[in-house]
C-alpha cells in the first residue's frame, strides 16, 4: 500500500537525516532545540512543496502519495519525540494545557473528516498541515495520563481497539472494493459492512497470526517445527503438522475471500432483475411501436477522424496512437496532471482559433472530480450544438467514484453528452492496464479507443441509454 512505501521510505532516510543533524547539533549547549528547529524547518519544506504543486497544478495522486510531499505530517511527529523526550522520561505537560490542547485537537480532526471534501484545494494548501497539529496536540495529550482523552482511550474497548487497529486500517481497503455493487447505493449500510467486517478480520488476524508472531517470532517457530521434522524422520514417527501460524494465516485469509465474495455470489444467483427485465422490455416494445408511427429522422453517420478533437489528461495521451488507429486524422491534446480546469482556456483558445471539431472527446478525472460548477462551464463554451464524448475514468483513487458519477450525471442532463465506458473495460480486465493500474497497455489503449468509438456509435443509433456504476 502506497501509505506503508511512504513510511518505509521515511524510516530508511530520516535516521540518517537525524544522524547528521547530531553531527551538526550534538555538541551544543541547546542541541535538543536546534535539532527541534532544524527538523520543524523540513517538515515546513515539505508541506510548502506541497502547496506549491498544487498551485501549479500537478498530479492529486502525486501530491497525495509522494514521499517528499507527505513527510511533513512524520516529521512533525519528529518534532514532538524530540522536544519531550528527556533522559529521565518523557516531559508533560501540565494537565490543564494538556487537556485543552488534547480536545481541541480532536475536535479539529473531526471537524476537518466530516466537513473537507477529498478534492478540496484546502486539503494540499493547509489542511494536511492543519490535520498534523491537531494530531500533535491529541498525541500530546494523550501521553499525559490524567486527561479526559487519555482516560477515554485506556478504557478496556479502546484498547482493544488500539491493538487491532493496525489491522483494521489493513483490512478494509480490500473489503471495501470487494463489496458487493449491489451496497453502492446504500451507503450506510455498505459503511457498517465495511466496519463490521474490517472488525472481525482484523481481530481474527490479531489472535491467530499478529499476536502469535509478536511473542514467539517468525523465525523461531520454523526452526522449531523444522528440527521437529527432522527427529521424526530420524525416529521414523509421524512428523508434525503445518505450523500454526501458517494454518491459522490460510484460515483467515479463506474467511475473508467467503465473507468478502458470499454475498456476491447470493446477489449474483438470486436474480432479483427478472421481473424489472420484463418491464424494460414491455417498453422498448412501446417505444419501437411509437417510432415506427414518427417521422423519419435525418440518417447519423459515424465521424471521421479528422472531426474530432480530443483533450484531456495522460490516460487519454497514453491511448493517442490507438485513437489514431481508429479516427484516422485524429485531433489528440493529452496531458500529464491535467485536470478538467484547464479545460475553459483551452477550448476558449481553439475556438478562437477555428480549430475545434463537431466532435468533441473529453478524457479526464484521472487526476480528480470536476468542481462544482466545472461541467456546466464546459458545455456552455462547448455550446449544444456539438457532440460530447465524456469517458468514464479508472482508478483506486479515493475521489474515483465521485469522477466517475460525475460523467453517469452529466451525460443524462444534456442530450449531446455520451459516456464512454472505459472503467467498466477495466475494471472486467485489469491485464488493460500498467503496474500503476491507471494508464493503459497498448492493448489497454485499444479498449479505451473501442470504448470512445461505442460511445459515438450510441450517438449515430440515437441510444440515450446512460451507464450505471461501473
């Protein structure tokens, strides 16, 4: 997980960002303090490249998941270590500051979970930063053992909590995708299934693997049972078992693929669209019968490539010579980090110019939803009178699904917008896509042009049908 590379990388480098700082630091008489500073002044560079790439507008996923960009948070974590620790303990405190600064910076977490979105400008621009001191100010309250937080978190729940949550946070990344669509649409219940879950494996792995290789090892129990192997082939009696924890590891990955795909597969064989089947078809019937009484419309044909301007991000500019393969004369704008607010100067800029199709191609959401207001934008400079190709993204980026709802909405306010449906190719055959599970293989690049050319086709056979989630 990208989280787990970003402390990983930060546990191998800050020892020796910290060893140095001792060379340069130690001697002096207030060492602990220049140490403190020198670490606060990195952890300040780091959160300040962050907002700087924002503003330039870089890659989300680059921001969020770069080690330079996110070490602020792990070296205000620093700071704190070193300004408390002393050699006779760790320093406190008194219990009134404490115990403010301990609520109010849980207070302000809660407040920046509930009410920040995930594509807010404010999360790479201050929020992070304000999250990291509220974090500070919790974790120090916390060490002093008499507040109201710290006595919260020692009660026998929490505490439970607190040595499963590890697994907790493991677990439910592969919960949450391997839900059954069916909860999408019901959000608290897919939320307490996602809790619920995550809580009972991450216990499961806690009693039968974590905890058994946090007392005796890894590498112990193997010897053990290995040496066991060999006195009973020496002896000639049975030899022993599969070590326990391997067992019990199989065990508990066995009762999350059941728990995660069971109820899947009763949704799958239960069928409950059958009669909704009958119904859709009692109305295509209608619909056929009051076409067949209309006049006649003027007869679509499927453009040309040289009709067709499409703009968006690196996954469009990833799949240019498969577009081109299939609209010969193609017009391809793709760009790294390249979000749907470039779009307005960029089409202003080929309309001016005369150089902007009938057809238009909108690849974008790679790199975030569109904000409030952005689609409308788009159509009004786009005008109605143009056909709009929106595709539908793919990725395991937290604002994914709202990108991807975005186009389903989109396409059915305005009669000239078209979705195409690269995620569901995707998501049907990850082998489409590269080791980032984002840009496409070559082949993958084909399935994203097929995906824009069946779009175009709905349009020639005047199909106002809208994808559901894919």
């Amino acid at each position: 997980m990208w989280s787990l590379s970003i402390e990983e990388q930060f546990y191998l480098v800050w020892p020796l960002v910290l060893a140095l700082l001792f060379m340069l630091f130690g001697r002096r008489k207030k060492a602990k303090w220049l140490i403190g500073a020198a670490t606060f002044a990195l952890a300040a560079a780091s959160f300040a490249w962050m907002a700087h790439l924002s503003n330039a507008g870089a890659d989300a996923t680059r921001i969020y998941e770069g080690t330079d960009t996110r070490a602020g948070g792990l070296l205000l974590g620093a700071v704190l270590a070193i300004l408390l620790v002393r050699a006779t303990g760790t320093a406190e405190l008194k219990r009134f500051p404490a115990e403010v600064l301990g609520l109010a910076g849980i207070a302000v977490i809660i407040v920046l979970v509930a009410t920040m979105p995930d594509d807010s400008p404010f999360l790479f621009g201050g929020g992070l930063v304000v999250l990291s001191f509220a974090t500070m100010a919790a974790i120090h309250s916390i060490l002093h053992r008499k507040t109201v937080v710290s006595r919260v978190l020692a009660v026998a729940p929490m505490r439970w909590i607190g040595e499963r949550s590890y697994g907790i946070y493991l677990w439910h990344l592969p919960v949450t995708v391997y839900l059954p669509e069916q909860l999408d649409d019901v959000p608290l219940a897919r939320g307490a299934a996602v809790i619920a879950l995550s809580f009972l494996l991450a216990a499961m792995s806690w009693t039968l693997v974590e905890d058994p290789i946090r007392r005796n090892g890894v590498i112990e129990p193997l010897r053990n049972w290995r040496a066991a192997r060999r006195r009973a082939k020496r002896d000639e009696v049975p030899g022993p078992g599969t070590p326990r924890t391997v067992f019990a590891g199989a065990t508990v990955v066995l009762v999350a693929v059941a728990l995660m795909g069971l109820p899947a597969a009763v949704a799958g064989g239960a069928r409950p669209g059958a009669s909704l089947e009958k119904d859709l078809e009692a109305l295509a019937q209608r619909q056929d019968a009051a076409q067949a009484a209309a006049p006649a419309l003027p007869e679509r044909k499927m453009p040309t490539g040289d009709r067709i301007t499409a703009l968006g991000d690196s996954v469009l500019l990833a799949s240019a010579a498969a577009l081109d393969e299939e609209f010969p004369g193609i017009y391809v704008d793709g760009a790294v980090s390249r979000h749907y607010e470039a779009l307005p100067t960029i089409i202003a800029d080929m309309e001016a110019a005369g150089t902007l199709d009938q057809y238009v191609v909108l690849g974008f959401g790679t790199n975030g939803a569109a904000r409030e207001g952005e689609f409308e934008q788009i159509v009004d400079l786009l005008g109605k009178d143009r056909v709009i190709i929106v595709v539908m993204p793919y990725g395991d980026r937290w604002y994914m699904p709202e990108a991807k709802d975005q186009v389903i909405e989109f396409a059915k306010e305005y009669d000239n917008v078209y979705a195409a449906e690269w995620c569901r190719a995707a998501t049907a055959d990850t082998t489409l896509l590269r080791d980032d599970y984002i840009h496409p293989t070559l082949t993958g690049a084909t399935a994203y042009a097929d995906a824009i050319h069946d779009a175009l086709q709905q349009w020639v056979d005047r199909e106002d049908g809208v994808p559901s989630k894919c």
